[in-house]
C-alpha cells in the first residue's frame, strides 16, 4: 500500500468528534442510568457514567465522513469490510448489554467469539486463512484474547485510551512505512477517537470507556492485526504485530497467572492487575507514562521487526521482549509495596 493516500486528515476530525461527543454521552450515560458506582476495588469518589465506547465508536465513524464530505473528492476513502464493521458493531453491543447487567462469562465468550468470527469470514480475509480452518479457528481465538486482553487492561483512569493511539499508530506505520495492507483510515479513525476521548477519561476519569468501549477497542486491534498478517504471513510479521498489543497481552496473562497461583477466580474482577500495582508504586499519572513508554517500546520494536526478513531476529526480538516483561512481572508481584493487592 506503499504511495496510497495517508489519510492523516481523519485523525484530527476523529479527535474533534470525540471532544463533542463525549460531554453528550456523558448526558446520556447519567440520564439512562450507565454509572460504574464505586466500591471496594473501584476507588472512584462518585457513581461515573460509562458508554465512553458509543462516543469513541460514533468518532471513529463520523471522522472518515467528515473527511470524504470536505477533503476526499479526488482519493475517495475505501469502505471498511462488512465483517469489520458487523464485528464492532457486535462488540460494542456485547459491552453495552454487559455494562446495564453483568453477564456470565459464558454468554460474554460466546459474544467475543461471534464478533471474532464476523472479521474472521467477512472482515477481508484472503491471505494465509483462505481454505484453511484450522488457522481461521486460531485466528479466532487470537481475537478473542485480543478481546479480553484490552478488557482486562481497562483497569484504571486513561490506560486504554493511552495505549490504543500509540498501538494505532503503530499500525499506520507498518502501512505507510512497510506497505502493509492495512485498513488505514480504520488505525487513523483510531488514533483520533481515542486520543480525543482521553482527554475526558484522564485522571481523574470523568467518563469510562465501560465494556462497549474496551469490547470495540479491542476487536478493532483484533481487526488492525489480523489484516496486518492476514496477507503476509510470516515470521516476521507475525512477530511484529504480537509487539504492537505486546502490553495488552502482558496484563491479561500476569493477571491470569497472577490468581491462579493465589487460588482465585479467574474472571472476577479485582484490583491484581499491573496497572493498579504500579499505581501502588508511582501514581495515577506515573503508571500512564510507564505503560506508555512500553507501549511505544513494542510498537517501535514492531515496525523494526517487520521489516526485517530473518526469521532468527524476530524470534529473538520477541523472545526478548517476553523476557523482560517477564523480569517486570515478577517483580511487580514481588515487590512489597504491591503485596496488599493479594489479600
């Protein structure tokens, strides 16, 4: 896709739609009673609205619109995949069911697989999963811990919506860069919607994304990925997209590990993930930067790897990169000052 149009303008107008939209859903979350009230492992002061996802979802919509109404006439701006745009639609409406009444994990994996198996049949597959179940089927299942990797990491103010532009961006760079085939006004519409839906869900959090908003976020990472290798499919590649979501995938697996070698559940929440453990240690605002700083790390180390053709490097990049998350986790569930997270 190298030489194809950048279609930068569309991040700019996401991030607008996002500042507008976001105080309207805000409205709309208290007036229809979408509040996460506080608890024992949700210190927020007060009940906060949630449906951050319809704002962060109507931006990324209404960005590429602007953008083809004012500025595309010449190079017209190609319609998403009908399995992409079935899958978010899913996605958000699974959140949205889960955020007024909490779901059981089995009805939420079964919702997470069907949006997965939107982008996985209609989402523009072509490449290595042509008449080949068996890599559909591990796609599938890579985009459902994608799913509930990004859901589990939304554990406090601002994590998402810092991780996902730089991710974002990393994904615009693997097309403008590497020419991946990427759906670039998609990774741009991203960019924008999250960056401008932050500024409301930095700390202190006057909105939350809620499940809708970590459901589509993380189904439209799923999308971003699998395009990316979709294509290409080789060591490398896939390499360097498992470095872009490197930390999502980190949180959901120390969390995991985490309660079941402390003998519990799985997928009741709690306040055990990296993200409030480092809060322990530097802060609301030092757990942003540090987890920012990682993120840039991967996506950085993601656009290297994929180009490079050696099969060795990206083995040992990745294996790397593994290691040293390792390294933090360890001392993360280690270290005194996050040991009251255990009890």
């Amino acid at each position: 896709m190298i030489g194809a149009p950048p279609f930068l303008e569309i991040a700019p107008f996401s991030f607008a739609a996002a500042l507008v939209l976001t105080p309207l859903v805000r409205s709309l979350a208290r007036a229809t009673g979408y509040l996460d009230h506080p608890d024992e492992r949700k210190p927020h002061p007060e009940p906060t609205p949630l449906l951050g996802g319809v704002a962060v979802f109507g931006a990324m919509v209404i960005g590429p619109l602007l953008s083809a109404a004012f500025l595309r006439a010449a190079a017209p701006i190609p319609a998403p995949a009908v399995g992409v745009v079935l899958g978010a639609s899913l996605s958000l409406l699974l959140g949205l069911v889960d955020d007024r009444r909490p779901m059981q994990p089995l009805g939420k994996l079964m919702g997470q697989i069907g949006a997965s198996l939107c982008l996985v049949t209609w989402g523009g597959a072509s490449g290595f999963l042509a008449n080949q179940p068996l890599l559909a089927a591990v796609a599938v299942v890579g985009a459902v811990a994608l799913l509930n990797a990004v859901n589990f990491l939304d554990a406090m103010d601002g994590i998402v919506s810092t991780v996902t532009p730089i991710t974002g961006l990393g994904f615009v760079a693997l097309v403008l860069v590497h020419g991946a085939h990427v759906d670039l006004p998609l990774a741009w519409a991203t960019v924008g919607a999250a960056a401008g839906f932050l500024v409301y869900n930095a700390p202190p959090a006057r909105i939350f994304l809620g499940d809708a908003g970590s459901h589509l976020i993380g189904f439209v990472l799923a999308a971003l990925s699998l395009q990316a290798i979709n294509s290409s499919f080789t060591l490398p590649h896939v390499a360097a997209v498992t470095a872009l979501v490197s930390y999502p995938l980190f949180d959901v697996i120390f969390v995991v590990t985490t309660r079941l070698v402390g003998g519990r559940a799985i997928h009741i929440g709690g306040v055990d993930h990296s993200t409030h453990r480092l809060g322990r240690i530097c802060g609301r605002w030092g757990t942003l930067a540090v987890i920012a700083c990682a993120t840039a790390v991967g996506a950085a180390l993601g656009v290297w790897v994929w180009g490079v053709n050696n099969d060795a490097v990206a083995v040992a990049v990745v294996a790397s990169l593994g290691l040293g998350y390792a390294i933090f986790g360890h001392w993360l569930g280690r270290s005194r000052l996050t040991q009251v997270f255990d009890t």
